[in-house]
C-alpha cells in the first residue's frame, strides 16, 4: 500500500499535476453521488430526467412532477458548500503544486472554494449557455433561489409552472436562446473543455483521480489516455473503481480526509530544512 507521504513526494518533485474529480469529491458537501444509495436517480430515473425527451414529455405533461424535479436538483446544489477536499485541492493550486482541475461534476464547488483553473466535462448547473454563439454565464442566485421557493409551492398551476420557467431562460446579448450549461445523455461534450482536458492529460505528469466511478465516458478515458502519454494515475477513492487497475497508487479513503492531509504533507516538504550547523 502506497502511503500518503510516498504520493506527496511525487507530487513535490515532478512537473505538473491535475486533477480529475467526479461526484465523490462533493459528497460530503451533501451532493449524493447519483448512483449511490439516496441518490437522486433513485427517484428520477436518468433515462428520462437526463436524457432531452424525457424533459420535454415531462415539461408537458406533467409540469408539476418536472417543477419538484427541479426544485429538488437546484435545491441540493444551491445548499451545498465546498468541504475540505476542495479546499485542499485549491491549497495546492495556490502552493504550485497543481496545474488544473478536470471535473466532471456541475455543482461549482471547485470555483466556490476559490479553485482557479477548473475545466468542466458536463458544464455547470449554476451556469447558461447561449445555443447561438456560445456564451456562458453563471446565473443570479437569488432568481434561482426564489424559482426553487416557487416550485415547492404545490397550488402553481401548469401555465404558471411554465411561465415561471420561460422567465429563467433569457435571451442572450447575441439574440440567440440560452439553456442549462449541463451535458445531458446522448449529447456531445462541450468540446472547448474537452479539448483542454485531453491537453491537460497529454501534458502532466501526475493525474489524481478522486472520486469518480470511471463509469462515465468519454471522461472515464482521460485517465487512460494520460497514462499512455507517460503520466502516473494516483487514485483517491473509498472502494477501488474501474480504474483502479490503471492506478499506480491508490489512496483509499474520502477524499475530505486524504487531501487536506495531503496539504499538510506537501506544506512540510516545502519547508526548508533546517540548517546543520558546523560539527564540533
Ligand atoms: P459516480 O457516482 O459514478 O462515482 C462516484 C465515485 O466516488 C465512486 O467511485 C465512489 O466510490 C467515490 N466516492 C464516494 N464517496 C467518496 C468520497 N467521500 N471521497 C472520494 N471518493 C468517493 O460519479 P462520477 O464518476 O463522477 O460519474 C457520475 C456522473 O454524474 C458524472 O457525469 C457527474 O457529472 C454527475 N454527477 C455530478 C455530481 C456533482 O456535480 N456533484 C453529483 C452526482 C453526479
Ligand atoms: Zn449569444
């Protein structure tokens, strides 16, 4: 078993180190993985709340379930806070001892805790994005905190369910429609972030791999492709996944309790060590 001490002085001697999170990294942050136990999919399956169909059949026909649905979704996200893992993960940004962050996740967290270079696989719930020229831009979040007061309301009606929505999806300064910044099933990734990402992974030279199944493509073969490219796979992550076989070390545990530790680690290292003085 690889120590942590081991990983942190990897880290402290090579060139560049990314990162690549999935949804684990914001469990403790009260995000549940989707797949996990509680988790959202458990109550609104995927093939029909993530997939572009699904929405619209259930928009029409049944606005009040696709108003709890958001409700639900926008709810988790606008309560959640960034815990230690993110923290720590910007800590070693602001030490130089990491280059990017690749995730896949949409909840902001990486930015809210004060992350600077994030490239995001599957977009960004709290952002929209112009479907004419491309813009994207976080949204207010007091409109969204009040849309998501107004759809626990169960006296709103269809038309007003509706109109509420119309309201949240404004015209860009281009004229064209905007949508949700998230990559739904069956669509193509934003291809701006993942030819950063594929860069990201052709360049470094270690890749933590933290909190992700590797069960999602194409992002599950980033880790892959970096290894080809000569990098190292670290893997934080309580259970091992299907990337584990790729992984030359593999930390298991939360990521809330590995990282900052990490930090404390590599905040050692850093230090300079203490002067021997001349021999008698
Ligand atoms: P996943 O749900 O498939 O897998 C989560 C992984 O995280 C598992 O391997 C699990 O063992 C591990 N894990 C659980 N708790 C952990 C912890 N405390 N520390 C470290 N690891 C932990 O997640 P995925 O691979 O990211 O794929 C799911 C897809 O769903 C992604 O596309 C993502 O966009 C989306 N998603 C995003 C969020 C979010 O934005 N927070 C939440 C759920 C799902
Ligand atoms: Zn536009």
């Amino acid at each position: 078993m690889p120590t942590l001490e081991q990983v942190a002085q990897l880290i402290s001697t090579t060139g560049k180190v990314v990162a690549l999170t999935g949804a684990g990294i914001s469990e403790e942050s009260a995000v549940p993985t989707f797949r996990g136990s509680g988790g959202i999919w458990e109550s609104y399956p995927p093939t029909i709340y993530a997939n572009p169909p699904g929405l619209v059949m259930t928009l029409l026909w049944r606005p009040r379930r696709m108003a709890d649905f958001i409700a639900e979704v926008f709810g988790t996200i606008l309560r959640a806070e960034p815990n230690p893992a993110h923290y720590a993960l910007t800590a070693m940004e602001e030490m130089g001892f990491l280059n990017s962050i690749v995730t896949q996740n949409i909840d902001n967290l990486h930015q809210a805790a004060g992350s600077k270079e994030v490239i995001e696989l599957h977009g960004n719930l709290l952002k929209l994005r112009c479907m004419r020229c491309g813009h994207r831009k976080l949204m207010d979040r007091r409109k969204l905190e009040h849309m998501v007061c107004s759809f626990k309301r169960h006296s709103l009606s269809r038309l007003q369910i509706l109109r509420e929505l119309s309201r949240f999806f404004p015209k860009c300064d281009c004229g064209g429609r905007c949508r949700l910044d998230v990559v739904l099933f069956g669509e193509s990734l934003p291809q701006d972030q993942f030819s950063l990402a594929c860069k990201e992974m052709e360049h470094c030279d270690v890749l933590l791999v933290i909190g992700t199944s590797g069960a999602v493509y194409p992002a599950a073969s980033l880790p892959c492709y970096a290894r080809a490219k000569g990098a190292k796979l670290v893997e934080i992550n309580p259970q091992s996944s299907s990337l584990s076989p790729l992984s030359d070390y593999l930390l298991m545990g939360k990521a809330a309790f590995i990282l900052p530790r990490m930090v404390t680690v590599l905040r050692q290292l850093q230090q300079p060590s203490p002067q021997r003085g001349p021999s008698a």
